[in-house]
C-alpha cells in the first residue's frame, strides 16, 4: 500500500512537471523576443510552448492558443518576425 502511494505521488509529480513545462520554465532555449502573436506586446519568458529545438515565448496564455491553430508554414514566418 505505501509503495503503491508513493508510486502514484511520484507518477502525478512527473505528469504535471511535464504539463506545466509548456507554460514555465524549461532548459530550451528561447527562439524569438517578441510575441509571434502579438509582436508589439512584451515577452518575459514565463508563458512558452516547445517548438522543434526550443521554445516559443509569448506575452500570454491566450496567445498558445492562437499559435497552435496556425498551419507549419504561418508559424514559421511568425517566428522570423518575432526573432
């Protein structure tokens, strides 16, 4: 019973340091400076999603959401902007 209950703290542990990780913190480096969502809007490196070797910054939450409905191609020219 106390393995199985450490086990579970252990497992639930890892699945919302790996949610989280889309949101805060992480070792990737950023690939941008600017929102690629909304340009003119500051980045501060909390509010990120991995994209290939790196990471996304954006100026907020609402703004992932709107990055991922974009098609490979738009995402890509985004980012050149935002660099």
């Amino acid at each position: 019973m106390k393995k199985t209950i450490i086990l579970a703290c252990a497992l639930g542990a890892a699945v919302l340091g790996a949610c989280s990780g889309q949101q805060r913190g992480g070792s990737m480096g950023a690939l941008n400076s600017k929102c690629p969502i909304v340009p003119e809007d500051k980045v501060d490196g909390t509010v990120w999603t991995p994209y290939k070797d790196g990471r996304v910054v954006f100026c907020c939450k609402g703004c992932i959401h709107d990055w991922n409905r974009l098609s490979d191609e738009e995402k890509e020219e985004r980012l050149r902007a935002a660099r």
